[in-house]
C-alpha cells in the first residue's frame, strides 16, 4: 500500500495506482487508459501532482509514488 495525499487528505492506494486510477475513483465512472470516460460523456477534470499538471494523455502512464499529493479538480456548472 502507498501513502499519498488526495485533494489535501491522507490516502491510501495501492502500489500500482496510476492517476487514471484515481480519478476514475474520484469522479465514480469508468475510464480507459487514456483518460477518456468509457461512457462517452464529458469528464471536466484537471490533475496536478506535486503542483505540476498531468495531461490527460499521460494519466494512464504516470504512476502515483509514495508522500506524492495528488490534486483532483473537477469542473462545476453554474453559478
């Protein structure tokens, strides 16, 4: 198991969680390797770890180490 921080909590993941891991987690939908939601709708997510953003595109292949923190941010309508 592994110790991170999630959107400025204690987290626990497993040793292999990648970032498409946790946001898939986070949002409570499917998503492919890519990022993309296997529903096909809208995900309006953004990730950053350690303060630095993680493209859509490498979220399948960055994994989440040890004391690393994780920022989940998602995309609200309204106003």
């Amino acid at each position: 198991m592994t110790a991170i921080t999630l959107n400025g909590r204690p987290h626990v993941v497993g040793g292999d969680t990648t970032v498409v891991d946790l946001v898939a987690e986070t949002v409570g939908r499917p998503l492919g390797p890519d990022g993309a939601p296997l529903d096909g709708r809208r995900l309006g997510v953004a990730v950053a770890v350690d303060a630095a953003v993680v493209p859509r595109s490498r979220w399948g292949r960055t994994p989440v180490a040890e004391g690393q923190s994780v920022e989940i941010i998602t995309a609200v309508q309204g106003g």
